[in-house]
C-alpha cells in the first residue's frame, strides 16, 4: 500500500524533464492504415496496441505532450493538473432548461467584463454567464492526466447489460475481466486474478486507518453502519474493489480505493503508454500532436450502398479548440488531409466524438440541414442520451481538526434503490463542492476551497443514475468551436435516483451521529453544511428540502454515452457491438462515448478496457478478413 510519506517522497525525488515542443509530423497526404483521433483512454491503448500488432497507425491529438509536467505526473498534483492551462480545456454546460434553477447552482461561471471569471449566484455588473464548468483535458493522455485517477471496474450487471442488449456475449464481465488483467501491472496483493504485466499501474491507497486515531474511529463506525463487525475492519480495508467475487454488486461497506498510480504517486496512464510506445522507434505508430481533427473524409466504393470512412481532414498548431484558455482565433493553424487504408477510429471523448461526427454529416438529419452539412448518415443518436454519474457530498465541520491523512480515502459502497450497490463515496478531510475555473479554489473570492481543518466530507457518487437525456449539438460549423452542452440532469428517475443520493447521505450521518461527544476530545459534534445547516444530529432539515438542494447543486464529471452501442432495433444505436458506426463503412468510435449507459461510479478504467477490447475486435476482424480472402 502506499503510505502518505512514500506518496510525498516520489514527488520530491522527481526532476522536471525537458517537455515535448517538437513541431508535428507532416502526414499531409499520407495514407496509414489505421488513423485514430484522440489519444486518451478510448484511443491512446488502441493506437498503441494496433502499431504494436504491426500495423501502420496515425494518431491525432489535439494538445501536446504534458507527460513531465509535476501537475500531471504527480497524481497528488490533481487539482493543480486540472487547473492547468497546459492541459485544460474548459466546457461550460447546462444541467437543465429551466433558466431559474441554472440560476441557482452556486458555482456558476460568468465572464466578467474584464475578461476573468466570476464563480457564484451574485455576478458583478455586466458579467455574461458561461454556465456550469466541466472539466477536460485536451494533451497526450486525454483527461486520464489530470483525473483523480480512481480505478473501478463496475458492476457486473453493467457488463452483462450490454450482452444482453446486444446479444454480443464477448461483452460479459468475465470476459471483460480479461482486459483489466491485460492492462495493469497491479501493485497490490490480492486473492482474485490480476495481472502484473500490463501498461497501467495499479496501486491500493492507504484508507489511513493504521496511520491516524481519527480514521480508525470514522471508519470503524462506518464498517458498523454497513453491518459489520468492529473487529472485521480491517481486513475490510484491503477488499478488492476489482477483484471478481461472486456476487460483488451486492457487496457494501469498505473496500481499498484503488488508483492508476505507481507505488511512488507518479501518474500512469495512456499518455505514458502512447509516448514509451513512440520512443522504442520499432513500432509504426506517428504521433501527431497539435492537430486537431475537423472532419472525417467518406468515399464511395464501387456500388456498394454506405459510404466508407477514408481519412480525416485537420488543422495543425497549437491550442486551435476554443475550450482551450490559450487559444487565439487570429491563429489559423495549417489544413491538411490525411487517408486511412483500413478504418478511422474517433476517440475524442464524450464532447468531441459526437461533434466530429457531426461535422462530418454523421447525426440526427435535422440538426445536420439547420447547419447545411450534408448527410453522410441519419443517426439520431450522435450527441443524444448523454450519460453522466451525479455527484454530491455531505460536508461538516467537526468540533477539532480532524487528522485523516491528506489524500488517502477510505472508501464505501452503499445499496439504496436499486437492488444492488448504487452508491459509492470516499471520505476524508478535503472538500469537493464541484468545479469552476481555479477549483477548489474561488480566486475572486479569495477562498481559498478549504474550510479550515475540521472539514470532513464524504463525497457521493451515483453508479447507476436513470436519466441519459443529455445532449450536445453544434453551435456553428467552425470545428474549433465549442458544442452547446445540456446534461439535462435529474429528466427521468429523478425521485428514486435523489433517494439513493439522500439515503447516501444519512447514512453518513447516523455514523457520524455515533461519535461520542462526551469523550473529552471528540470530533462530535459535527455541524453541517449541507445539504442540511445544522448539528449533526439535531437536525431538521425536510428529506424534500435536501434533495431538492442536491437535485440543484449536483455536479458531474465523467460523461459518456453520446454515440453509444446499443441492439440493431434501438432508434439511439449509433454503433454496433464492434464499435462500428452504423450505415457506414470503415468507422469506429471507441471512447466514453460508446458506453450504452454510465459504465458504474468511474468511467477511466472501463474506457481503457473497450479500448483493449477494440484492439481484439478489429484485429479479429482482420484476422477473419484475410482468412475468408484465402
Ligand atoms: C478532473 C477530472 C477528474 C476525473 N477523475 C476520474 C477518476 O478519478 N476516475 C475515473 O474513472 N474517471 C475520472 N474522470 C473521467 C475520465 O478521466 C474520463 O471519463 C476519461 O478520460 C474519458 O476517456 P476518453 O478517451 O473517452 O476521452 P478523453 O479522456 O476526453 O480523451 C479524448 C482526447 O481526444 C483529444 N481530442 C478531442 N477531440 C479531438 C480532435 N477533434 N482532434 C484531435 N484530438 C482530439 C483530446 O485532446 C483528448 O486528449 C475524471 C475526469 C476529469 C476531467
Ligand atoms: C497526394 O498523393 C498522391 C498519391 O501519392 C499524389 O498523386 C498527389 O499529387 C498528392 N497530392 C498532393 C496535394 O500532394
Ligand atoms: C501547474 O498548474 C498551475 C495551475 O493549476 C499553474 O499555475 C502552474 O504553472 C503549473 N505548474 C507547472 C509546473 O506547469
Ligand atoms: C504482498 O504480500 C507479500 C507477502 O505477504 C508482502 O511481502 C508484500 O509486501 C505485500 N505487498 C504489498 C504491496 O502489500
Ligand atoms: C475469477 O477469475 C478467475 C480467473 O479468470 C477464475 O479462475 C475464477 O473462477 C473467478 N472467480 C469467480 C468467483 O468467478
Ligand atoms: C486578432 O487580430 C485582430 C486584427 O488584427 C486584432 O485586433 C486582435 O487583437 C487579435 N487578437 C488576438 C487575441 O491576438
Ligand atoms: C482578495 O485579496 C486581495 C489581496 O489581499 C485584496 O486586494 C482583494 O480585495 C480581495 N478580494 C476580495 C473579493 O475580497
Ligand atoms: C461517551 O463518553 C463518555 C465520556 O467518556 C462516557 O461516559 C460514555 O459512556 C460514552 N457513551 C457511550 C455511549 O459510549
Ligand atoms: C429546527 O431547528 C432550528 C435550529 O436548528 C430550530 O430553531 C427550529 O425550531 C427547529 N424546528 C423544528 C420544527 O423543530
């Protein structure tokens, strides 16, 4: 397990390498077999792995090479990661409709006339609102460089859903297990199958329980609350949260968080799986960053009916999106064209996979006419039923500084609702209240996001949220421009999905009510925040007054689903369960995107997983291919 000091000391040993400012390859022209665009989880393994097949590959990254940054490569650095315009591109979003509830989430973000940003419900005089910040990174890596590096492998149910859905059995959790044990180099003993030869390092975080008087008192209490003996928790504490018990969707109470991270703290990643594949120079993989895809070619192929994909169209130079804080309009970037042989394969994420595809005439007809982008495809499901877990905490402030370790969380499954395991928090002394520019953090506020050392938070993750009624539409055809984003939270389920999300929270607090407050240094009382003010306890906040606050203050940031899989009948399939983009040819989406529903509570280890999953199916194919040809 990694310690607190040991997570400390790998920062400290670190040196600052020379970043990668190297101008991008010129492919202009060029023709490879297999063009990927974006390089985070969906996309870095599968470039990777396909070069390592043998097979000529161009992978397209928007942004640079942050792999040495100590904001990226450090994992306790996460915030300042995701704070960093080397790294960040910033998405400003709608949860709703409703102009009035968008009015009252507290961190919403204005532009201030000066050019800054405001964070909060009271905006200064001709500031304009951009919306609710959503974080992303736009580098080598994707957001798996900045991201909080949690590494779940979900429910059972939520691998089998999709070969059930899809009657494509290879999508079964055991046989996607397969692809966890292919990735990680797991860094932690275990009783269930892992592997140790893999890409991603895995390690399990201390809970800070054998460290720390506090943690051993709130965990303790917890394990009880979750129906535990005093005595079992411990060994709770090293459960395997990947590890494939039988029957583990009903499994509650503690379990060791585990994270892509090396023993040392330092960051793993596909970033750093993409760039030590480049730099053995004995793959043929071209890694071009800076370049920005902007549209897929399709042609026609002798009389067949669909279209194939056949290249991508692209700007190269830096910082051309706009969601990233350095772009400048006044910078054009270079055109160019470059062809695929055998297939493109889109992995831009949630946000840009779907506007790629709709720049390309690949999308619901209606939007494509209103921009005069002719139709390649009607698919009525690119950039609708965008999924994404809700998010919300319980925050209080103890009688004392509460000491819990910084940075090491125990970590908790609850069932509510559903009849399996729903909700999932990790607690400690730290507050996460959602993002806005400079989070935690509200610079203009000097707040400095902390509320001193007697905060303690456990924040709530919904694994299994019933609405996916988001949407992403184009704003313009300028592929530099942002899309317009509407996660329209809380559509459908709302009453079953806030309960799970409010019992989550009392249950925290009937663990928390059982501190002592008569032992002469206890951490009892505790006075709350929210989503109730008062003492723990004595509380009298109504159930419909807190989950109309969580309903309101809810926050996200693991979205998925905007091009997803889904069975040949169903109207919102935009991919088959090979990843293929339907009523074409020769196209692939392989990222968050393809998730038919929210993949469990995290989002990063599943997306790697279809990515190795991927590289299985289209080299299958291939295989097939060459075989029937033969
Ligand atoms: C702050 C933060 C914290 C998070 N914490 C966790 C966590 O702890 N655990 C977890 O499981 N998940 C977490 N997530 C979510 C997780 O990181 C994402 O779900 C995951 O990275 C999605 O992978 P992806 O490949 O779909 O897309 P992305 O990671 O978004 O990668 C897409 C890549 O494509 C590039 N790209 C996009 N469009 C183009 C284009 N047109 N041309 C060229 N390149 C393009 C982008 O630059 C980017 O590098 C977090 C996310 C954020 C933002
Ligand atoms: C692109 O490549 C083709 C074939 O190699 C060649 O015929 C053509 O002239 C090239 N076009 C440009 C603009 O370089
Ligand atoms: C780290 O990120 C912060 C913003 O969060 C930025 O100010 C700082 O310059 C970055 N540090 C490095 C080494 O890039
Ligand atoms: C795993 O177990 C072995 C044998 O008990 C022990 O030596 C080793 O330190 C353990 N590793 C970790 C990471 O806990
Ligand atoms: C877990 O996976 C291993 C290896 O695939 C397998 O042998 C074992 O039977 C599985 N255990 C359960 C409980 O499914
Ligand atoms: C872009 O160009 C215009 C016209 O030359 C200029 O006025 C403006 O300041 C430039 N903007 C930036 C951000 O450089
Ligand atoms: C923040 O702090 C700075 C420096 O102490 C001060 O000048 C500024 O007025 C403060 N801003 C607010 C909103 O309190
Ligand atoms: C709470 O602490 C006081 C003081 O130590 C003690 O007398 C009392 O028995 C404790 N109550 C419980 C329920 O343990
Ligand atoms: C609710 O609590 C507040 C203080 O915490 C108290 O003033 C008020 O009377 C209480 N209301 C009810 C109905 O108990």
């Amino acid at each position: 397990m990694a310690t607190l000091l040991s997570l400390v000391f790998g920062f400290a040993c670190l040196a600052l390498h020379g970043l990668s400012s190297a101008a991008p390859p010129d492919i202009n022209n060029k023709t490879y077999e297999y063009i990927v665009v974006g390089s985070g989880p969906g996309g870095g393994p599968l470039a990777a792995n396909l070069a390592k097949a043998g097979h000529s590959v161009l992978l397209l990254e928007a942004g640079d090479d942050q792999t040495e940054n100590l904001n990226v490569s450090q994992w306790v650095n996460f915030n300042a990661a995701g704070n960093d315009p080397a790294t960040r591109w910033d998405f400003f979003v709608k949860h709703s409709n409703d102009a009035a509830r968008e009015a009252r989430y507290l961190h919403r973000t204005w532009r201030r006339t000066d050019g800054g940003f405001y964070v909060g419900i009271d905006p200064p005089t001709g500031a304009k609102p951009l919306g609710i910040y959503y974080p992303r990174a736009g580098t080598l890596g994707g957001c798996a460089m900045h991201n909080g590096c949690l590494t779940m492998n979900p429910d059972d149910v939520d691998w089998n859903g999709i070969a059930e859905t899809t009657g494509d059995e290879s999508w079964s959790a055991e046989n996607m297990r397969k692809y966890l044990v292919k990735l990680e180099k797991a860094h932690y003993n275990s009783s269930y199958v892992h592997g140790h030869n893999g890409w991603l390092d895995t390690t399990m975080l201390d809970s800070g329980y054998a460290g720390f008087e506090d943690a051993r008192e709130l965990i303790t209490l917890a394990a009880q609350a979750a129906g535990y003996k005093a005595s079992d928790t411990i060994s709770l504490l090293t459960r395997d949260m990947n590890g494939n018990q039988t029957n583990r969707d009903n499994l509650v109470g503690p379990f060791g968080g585990v994270s892509h991270i090396n023993p040392n703290g330092r960051r793993s990643s596909p970033g750093y799986y993409v760039r030590d594949t480049v730099a053995k120079n004995k793959y043929p993989l071209t890694l071009s960053l800076d370049t920005l895809a902007t549209k897929v070619i399709f042609k026609s192929t002798g009389t067949a009916p669909r279209k194939k994909a056949a290249g991508i169209e692209y700007l190269q130079g830096k910082s051309l999106y706009s969601a990233d804080p350095r772009s400048n309009a006044n910078a054009t970037g270079r055109a160019g064209k470059v062809y695929a042989s055998r297939e493109v394969i889109i992995s831009g994420g949630a946000f840009n996979s779907p506007q790629l595809l709709l720049l390309s005439g690949i999308g619901p007809r209606k939007q494509l006419e209103k921009f005069r982008i002719p139709v390649i495809a009607d698919l009525p499901g690119v950039g609708q039923q965008l999924a994404d877990n809700y998010e919300a905490g319980i925050l209080s402030l103890a009688n004392r500084a509460v000491n819990v370790g910084q940075n090491i969380f125990p970590n908790f499954f609850k069932s509510s609702v559903g009849k399996i395991r729903d909700i999932y928090m990790w607690c400690g002394n730290f507050a996460f209240e959602g993002f806005w520019p400079g989070f935690p953090n509200i610079p203009e506020k000097n707040f400095t996001g902390d509320y001193g050392p007697k905060e303690y938070e456990c924040a709530l993750v919904h694994m299994n949220p019933r609405s996916q009624a988001g949407t992403i539409e184009l704003q313009s055809t300028n592929p530099r421009d942002v899309p317009v984003i509407n996660l329209n939270f809380f559509k459908d389920g709302a009453d079953e999905d806030l309960t799970a999300i409010y019992e989550g929270v009392e249950w925290v607090r009937s663990w928390l009510s059982k501190v002592n407050a008569s032992e002469p240094t206890s951490l009892a009382p505790f006075e709350e925040k929210h989503p109730c003010d008062g003492t723990i306890g004595k509380q009298n906040c109504t159930a419909a007054a807190q989950k109309m606050y969580i309903k309101e203050q809810a926050y996200s940031h693991h979205a998925s689903s905007s091009a997803r899989i889904g069975a040949d009948d169903d109207r919102y399939a935009v991919l088959d369960s090979e990843f293929k983009v339907r009523k074409v040819t020769g196209l692939r989406v392989v990222d968050a995107s393809s998730f038919p529903k929210v993949p469990g509570g995290f989002p990063v280890l599943p997306t790697m997983m279809i990515s190795e999953k991927a590289t299985d199916v289209i080299l299958q194919g291939l295989a097939d291919e060459q075989s029937k040809a033969q």
